[in-house]
C-alpha cells in the first residue's frame, strides 16, 4: 500500500504534468498562429493569380503587340531572333504554369 507522502508526491506529479501539458498546449497554439499569419500572403496571391487568369489572353496580345512594334525598329536578323526566342521561352513557362494550376484545380474538385 502507498504511503500518505508518496500518495501526496503522486498528486503533485500529477498536477504539475497537467500545468505542463497546458503550457505545451498554449505554446503550440501560439506557434500555429504564427504560421498561419507567416503564409497567408500565399493565399492572397494565389487568389490574385486565379483572378489575373482572365486577364492573360489580354496581356499576351499586348505582348506580342509591342514585341512586333520592337521587331519593325530594329533591323539585325539576329536580334530579332534572339528576341523572338525569349518571347517564346517566356510565354512557354507561363503557359506551362497556367497548365499545372489548371490541373491542380481539376485534381481538387475531383
């Protein structure tokens, strides 16, 4: 059988995990909103990108507006190469980019 200062010493045990395991709780909850608050510009400009979406069509015209509008004032056959190139890598990744949200969004819906 316990003795009465064990049983005593068991209690106080016992109180003090409870204490701890409440502060551990209060940290960890603290912690967690913190993170929340670090990343929630990455909600944000996602939204902005799924709105800006519609937008893209628009823009490549534009782009390619202006890119013909530089073509006609410069005159080496090469620079005009090499800018048309990198208007066709650049405009590759992002529809690459809109490709894979596009995906994403269809595998979330499912």
């Amino acid at each position: 059988m316990v003795g009465r200062t064990a049983r005593e010493q068991l209690r106080l045990r016992k109180q003090a995990l409870i204490l701890q395991s409440e502060v551990n709780r209060r940290l960890l909850e603290s912690e967690w909103q913190q993170l929340q608050a670090a990343t929630s510009w990455m909600g944000e400009a996602r939204r902005l990108g799924q709105k800006a979406r519609s937008w893209w069509p628009l823009l490549a015209s534009v782009a390619g507006f202006l890119a013909v509008r530089g073509f006609k004032k410069s005159s080496p056959f090469l620079g005009r190469t090499g800018s048309v190139l990198s208007l066709i890598t650049t405009a590759l990744s992002l529809w690459k980019q809109t490709r894979a949200k596009t995906g994403e969004q269809k595998s979330e819906a499912s």
